[in-house]
C-alpha cells in the first residue's frame, strides 16, 4: 500500500509540475533518457494498474482511500504522463 501511495505522490508531482509541458526540449530528453526507461516503466505501471483494478472494485466515485481509489488514480495519473510525453506539439517529433 506504500508504494502505491508513494507512486502515486511522484507521479502527481511530475504531472503537476509538467516538465514536458509545451517544452521538446525536455520531451525529447524523456522519451530517449536511458534507452526509453521512463516509457517503459510508466507503461510497466499502466498495464500493472489495469490488471489490478478489476481485482478491487470501486462503486463511490467519492472514495479515495481504497485500494481500488488508489489504483485508479495510479491508472490516471500514468495515462496524463503518458500522454504529455508522447505528444506531438509541432508534428515534427520523431
């Protein structure tokens, strides 16, 4: 529940802070950083959260303690990073 709770924490922060945010620069430098390692391990994380959330249903959409709550936002706050890093603000990224 830790690491979650923790992933959870570090993924917010990066989505909040927005590194790639209209910057190529830094997009470019995430996508290639280590031989993709970061597209890799949030793609890891977003298929390990969908496979985990059936396992504990959430029905309040309200809850944000559960298992399940937390999953979801793991889910969420991964695909917003995902997008942010593959997206293409100018057409001309490879």
């Amino acid at each position: 529940r830790e690491k979650i709770d923790r992933c959870l924490r570090v993924l917010k922060i990066f989505y909040v802070m927005q590194v790639t945010n209209q910057n190529e620069e830094n997009q470019l430098y995430l996508l290639k950083y280590n031989d993709e390692i970061l597209i890799d391990t949030l793609i890891k994380l977003f298929r390990h959260c969908d496979s985990e959330i059936p396992l504990y249903p959430v029905t309040n959409a309200a809850d944000k303690v559960s298992a399940g709550a937390v999953i979801r936002e793991v889910l969420l706050a991964t695909l917003k990073v995902l997008i942010n890093l593959t997206h293409d603000f100018n057409n001309e990224l490879e």
